[in-house]
C-alpha cells in the first residue's frame, strides 16, 4: 500500500511538472504493468493506480517503444508478434522475390525481416532455446527464401554461405557493442554506470590482460537478475579474448567481434 501512494504521488508530481511546462498526461491512454514472478505477483494486490481523475487498471501486456512486455518478463509476447509479423512479410516478398536481384532481395529481407528480429534484441538475452527458436525460425524462412532454398535443406551451409550470425550470437553481438560503447563514453550516462571496470590486481596474468568488468553482487532473482544489462555485460565480455579486449576503434571492434562470434557460432577454427 505504502508503495502504490508513493507512486500516484510521484505520478501526481509529474503531472504538475508538466502541466508547467504546457504538457499533458493522457489518463485515457495510460496503462501500468506489474512485473514479477508468480509467486511475487500472487502476493500484489494491485486493483489500480490513480492517474489524475481516473483509476487505471492493471494490464497484462503493454508496448513501449515498440518491444512488448508482460508480467513475467518473458518477452513471449514480443517474440511471437515480431514472428507473426516478419512471415507476413516473407509471404509477401516471396511473391516478387523473382522479379528482384539477389542484393535488392537481401535489402528488403533486411528491411522488412531481420531487422525484426534484431529490433531490441538485447532483452531476449537469458531467454530459453524455445523462445529463441521460434525467431530462429524466421531467420532461416529468410535465408532460405535468399538463396532459393527447399524448406529440407540443411541451414547451417546457407547461414555461413551468407554469414549471418544466429539468433543467439546477434543478441550477444548487442549487448557486446553496447559495452564497448559504454566502456569508451559512447554510451548514455544511465548505461555507463550499469559497467564497473576490474581492479588490476599486482601481479600480472595472461587471463587478466586487457580490460576486464567486475560482476555485481547477486542480489536480485536469478530469473531476472542473470538476465540484466549489468550482468550479461562483464559475463559476454570476460569470455572475449584479449585480442578484442585491446581494440580501441569501433569500427574494428564490431567487424572483429562479427567473425569471432561468427567462427564460435558455426564452430570454425
């Protein structure tokens, strides 16, 4: 109870901030989400939450920014209408995929199907194989319908022929750029200092070259706090090699930690 006052106050002290600077808070519009395991929600009695006039009720699924979230955090909802909506649109570009070249066809791929599985990636990080599987699904409709492929053709020759990266290996792609970008301040402030840099020790060690991050202390739950930005980062970036470690350019970074990803992806030496 004490929570829910401090948030419509809170809700209510935005809304006077904004009402100053001739802005407006759409009650119609405004939904909340309450996000937590099964057992935490069944303890949550969340009937509503005040937003100006009007009691706004819980939701089950909400959308910002485009990525679908629901109470569990388990992204199902945004896997499966990025799925849905990226075979809608193979369907549609199979019908004229022969009328177009073969790099024209790989832009619209890009463009209309991929990019969907890329868009806010970085939170499917954690998530099982059988969530993941189904954007795997997508991904290789794509690269069969490319390469003009039967559906009983192996993918993996197709994926390499094209070098793209799998599903899993584009997420950890994101989230690694996003370190760099944050290791070298060119990240935003609130990304920044989710990231603290290992304390070298003094004595020196082949496995402790280069820059390596510090894991924050568990405090959170183990199916969401393994899943943060502050631990996936020094988990995927520790495992890089020192050589990555030591690049200063981003332009390099990203083309060398493509083909290492690339090369562990398909198991290439």
């Amino acid at each position: 109870m004490k929570a829910l006052e401090a948030m419509e106050r809170c809700i209510s002290d935005l809304r006077k901030w904004m009402y100053r600077d001739k802005l407006k808070i759409n009650s119609d519009k405004t939904e909340f989400l309450v996000i937590g395991s099964r057992q935490q929600l069944l303890k949550i009695n969340h009937s509503s939450v005040r937003v100006g006039m009007i009691d706004i009720k819980p939701v089950k699924v909400v959308r910002n920014l485009g990525a679908w979230f629901n109470s569990h955090f388990s992204m199902s909802t945004h896997i499966s209408k990025s799925c849905s909506t990226a075979f809608v649109w193979l369907h549609n570009i199979k019908r004229i995929s022969h009328f177009l070249p073969r790099d024209k066809l790989e832009m619209v791929l890009h463009a209309f199907v991929t990019s969907r599985i890329d868009y806010c990636n970085g939170l499917l990080y954690g998530l099982p194989d059988c969530e993941i599987a189904k954007l795997h699904r997508v991904q290789n409709a794509a690269a069969r319908l490319l390469m003009s492929c039967k559906t009983y053709n192996h993918i993996t020759p197709i994926l390499i022929n094209l070098h793209w990266l799998p599903v899993r290996y584009r997420i950890n792609f994101k989230i690694l750029l996003l370190t760099f970008k944050a290791l070298y301040g060119m990240a935003p402030s609130y990304i920044i200092d989710l990231i603290h840099i290992k304390t070298i020790v003094r004595y020196s060690l082949r496995s402790t070259e280069g820059v390596l991050l510090k894991h924050p202390l568990r405090r959170m739950k183990k199916s969401f706090g393994d899943r943060s930005f502050s631990v996936a980062a020094p988990t995927l970036w520790n495992a890089l090699p020192v050589s990555l470690h030591m690049i200063k350019s981003i332009s390099t970074f990203k083309s060398n930690l493509r083909t290492y990803l690339f090369k562990l992806a398909f198991n290439i030496s």
